[in-house]
C-alpha cells in the first residue's frame, strides 16, 4: 500500500474541494496517484472538473513586452520573492521580454539572442546575473503573438512595475477596425482570460488526450446504459466541458449573459469591422513546476530553539 501523506491529502483537496476522508479514500484506492485520485473522485461525484493549469509553485516574474502587431510574453523564476524583487532581476526580465519581441518565439532562440549592450548571450547575461545575486534564476519559458492587422492586447495581473507581474496575458485580436476601441476590448478579453484560465480558444483545440479523458469520466460515471444513451450523454457533456475551458464558449467575466464569441460579433459594429481573436496566451508564475514545501514557521522555530 502506498504511504499517504497528509500533504497529498492537502494537495488533492485543492484540486478537487472534496472532502478529507473521500481524498484520503482516492489516495488509497490508486495507490497514492494525484491524477488517478481526481479522476476517482470525478468519477464518485464527489468533485468538480480539475484545473488544467498547474499550482503556482515557483517566485520569479512574467514579464509582457507589445510593439504595434506583435507582443511577447516571458516567464523568468527565481528562488525568493525577495529575488524577484530585486531591480537587477527586475531589468533583465523586461529586457528580456523586448529581446523576444525581435526572436522566432522560442526559448532556444531567446536564450541565444545577443543581450543589448555586451557581447554575451541572454542566457550568458543571466548566469552572470546569478552569480551576482547569488540565487539561482531561470529563463523558463516564452512566446509571442503577432497580427497583420489589429492589435495584441494584454494584461499583467499582480502586477508590481510596468509590465511585470504574476500572471501576463496576450490576446491576438485580428481587426481593420478602430484600433483604440480593438485595445479596449482586447484588454477586457485578456482580463478574462487571467481570470478563467480557458485551456483552448475553442473545442477544436482542446487535447486529445482531455477529451478521452472526460468521455471516459462520464462513461464510467453512467456505466450500464445503452449505448445510444451513452452517446448522447458523452456528447452533452463534452458540450458543457467545452463551455467552461474554450474561451469562446465561456460567459464573459464583464457581462454574464453573453459568451466571449458573442461578445466580438457585437464588437463588430462598434469598432468598425469583424472581430476575430485568432489567439492567446496566459502565463503564470510558476504553473506546472513542482517545489519542495519546507517545514512551516511554527516548526522552524521550534527546530531552531532545539539547535540551541
């Protein structure tokens, strides 16, 4: 059997709000796997869809960069918030948020681009930055967005300087419209997107392997029904998944009563011209990276008067 920890109790918990026992129950019956275990749970009734995104494990920064047509979007991690906070750190996530604006878009190309004002590569630049601040740094990941016309709206949440926060947005907002009013509501939509964290701008771009996974909750959650019937039910409810995870799909965070798509065929008429968002990209910090959670203050203390 495998050895539950009260951590994974805690980490199942907050991915699926069930309750204690019913985690601690999951972790059992699939030996101690946190995926298997939410599926479990699903599967019992006993939670709610999981979040595709990671939880946030990682300090650091993400770093928003726009210049007429095209915008990048840059994640650099650190050790401490106290790092993060530094003006060094601070400078060279932003620098490098402009260097990617004039790169392919991918880390690798990033990471050889020349850092303005040396010789040295952006990846050469950071080591540097390391051994001066003495933590350790990482230029995770990057992409950018680009339109021939329009804009590319975006949005830093908890954001502590211009353009650097913990969670950036872009939205690709394909327009011969008025570029002021497309800014406007590019940057709603891109607020919406920091706040429901949609997996797909729509169905067809969801996962393969998310879609088996769902149908395959839903079959094991009405096992025994005929197969027409279960047809319709999988079909109904990857149309309902579909609503919560595909930004098009979901109810607008500015306006409940209209979905996102619903939202840009208005805009049309507002801005003078179709709309067509043709895509987005969401960063937070630290997503998807798995930390070392050390002991809490009380037991430091009490580890420290122990050394004493």
């Amino acid at each position: 059997m495998a050895n539950i920890t009260a951590a994974m109790v805690k980490e199942l918990r907050e991915k699926t709000g069930a309750g204690m026992m019913d985690c601690k129950g999951a972790l059992n019956e699939t030996q101690g796997d946190i995926e298997a275990a939410v599926d479990w749970l699903r599967k019992k009734g006993l939670a709610k869809a999981a979040k595709k995104a990671g939880r946030v494990a990682a300090e650091g920064l993400v770093a928003v960069e726009s210049a007429g047509h095209h915008a990048a979007v840059v994640e650099v991690n650190s050790e401490t918030d106290f790092v993060a906070r530094n003006d060094g750190f601070q400078a060279f996530a932003r620098e490098a948020a402009k260097i990617a604006l004039n790169t392919d878009g991918t880390l690798e190309g990033l990471q050889n681009a020349t850092f303005p004002g040396s010789s040295e590569t952006v990846s050469a630049h950071l080591q540097n930055l390391i051994a001066t601040i003495g933590e350790n740094m990482n230029l995770r990941r990057v992409a950018k967005l680009e339109v021939s016309k329009g804009v590319i709206a975006s949005y830093v949440h908890n954001q502590i300087s211009e353009g650097l926060g913990k969670i950036g947005v872009l939205v690709a907002l394909e327009s011969e419209g008025d570029v002021a009013a497309l800014s406007t509501l590019g940057r709603q939509i891109a607020m919406h997107v920091a706040a429901t964290n949609p997996v797909a701008l729509d169905a067809s771009g969801v996962d393969a392997a998310t879609v088996e996974r769902e149908s395959n909750i839903l079959r094991e959650k009405n096992a025994g029904k005929p197969d027409h019937v279960m047809q319709k039910i999988i079909e109904s409810g990857l149309k309902s998944y579909y609503k919560e995870v595909t930004l098009l799909e979901q109810p607008f965070v500015h306006d409940g009563s209209k979905t996102v798509s619903q939202v840009l065929k208005e805009a049309a008429g507002k801005v003078g011209g179709p709309v067509n968002l043709t895509g987005f990209v969401r960063y937070a910090l630290g997503e998807g990276i798995e930390k070392e959670e050390g002991p809490d203050f009380a037991t430091e203390v009490a580890q420290q008067a122990g050394r004493a």
